[in-house]
C-alpha cells in the first residue's frame, strides 16, 4: 500500500530563535528537543551532555556529541563509573571531546551517582518525572527563562543524591531537552507537539 511521505519543515518553517542559525541545531530543535523522554539511561546521558555544555554554547556539544559517546563507551553508566586516573588522563588528550577536566571527573561521578540510585530501587526516569507529575510543563508565554523554582528544586534534588554540574541552569535546560518543559516558542511548528520516546 502506498504510503504519503512524512511533511518535513523547510527553511521557511516557524522555529524557535536558537534553532534558526545553524543546520545542526534545526536538525536537533526538529527531531530532539523537547520530545519526553523516558528512558533512564537517555535521560542520564542528557544530564551529562548538558553539564559539559557549561561556559559554551549547545552547538559546540552537538558537534563533539559522537565523540563524547564514543569516549564514554555510549553513556553506559556502569562503565563510565568504573573509569579511573588513566582514563581521565585518556580523555584529557581526546581532541574529539570537551576536554574539561571538572567535567570529565563530574560524568564519571555522575554514573556512580546513578548506580548508587539503581541500587537503592530509585529509577532515574521515574526520579525525574516525579519531580514534574504534571509534565509536560508548557511554557505559554514565549519568555526566555535561565531557571525555574522546578529546576532550582531538581538541582537540590540531584546534588542531595551524590551529582555535580547539575545547578539550576543545567537542570532547566535538561528538562527543556528531555521534555520535561515544553519551551518551545508560541509561533514554533514545533509547540505542543510531543512523543515520548
């Protein structure tokens, strides 16, 4: 049976305004951001991304987003947690990653972090949910925030269970990307519209 091909937005499409300069950053508005995601260990990864995003821009963690996952064995958090000295060093001289040291070390506490949850019977996606049972949030009024009294009581939350680089600016804009929030602009094709992947 034929089948009508998907409409794809074009160049003229409405976006939002950071997604408008740079075709990565479309392709990420277009297929990613703010799509919910539920999986724990995507949602880990996220997490990790968006605190080597600290002090720069999203597009610099798009373009080193394959090495990251290549130099953190996928985001596997049960390998990154048994990472050591070496491998910090290791990743240290990886020109195809954000080579933060603070950064480095903070990924690999993270998965230890969320190991140490697993093992309590704390389910990461569950955690992060819980946090917003009404989630989606939807962001009606097209207002650029850097934080939120959710992000600043998910941050806590976070810290309280053993993660760094996790502050409320990090922890706003992690839920932006997994869905959590829907910041979408009120004129981007993209508003409301969500599938839980």
């Amino acid at each position: 049976m034929f089948q009508t091909p998907p409409i794809l937005p074009t160049d003229d499409v409405s976006r939002c305004r950071w997604a408008r300069t740079d075709p990565l950053l479309r392709a990420y508005h277009d297929e990613e951001w703010g799509v919910p995601v539920r999986d724990s260990r995507m949602l880990w990864e996220m997490l990790c991304l968006e605190g080597f995003q600290a002090g720069l821009s999203w597009l610099i963690v798009l373009r080193r987003r394959d090495g990251l996952r290549r130099a953190f064995a996928h985001f596997d958090p049960d390998m990154v947690a048994r990472f050591d000295a070496r491998d910090v060093e290791r990743l240290m001289a990886d020109p195809g990653i954000i080579r933060a040291r603070a950064k480095i070390e903070a990924t690999i506490g993270n998965a230890k972090a969320y190991l140490a949850m697993r093992e309590r019977g704390e389910d990461f996606s569950e955690f992060t949910w819980g946090m917003a049972p009404d989630a989606p949030l939807r962001n009606a009024t097209g207002a650029v925030l850097s934080q939120s009294p959710l992000s600043q009581a998910m941050s806590k939350a976070l810290k309280a269970r053993g993660f760094r680089f996790v502050g409320p600016v990090i922890a706003y804009a992690w839920m932006q990307a997994v869905g959590v929030i829907d910041d979408h602009d009120p004129v981007c094709f993209r508003h409301h519209q969500s599938a839980v992947r």
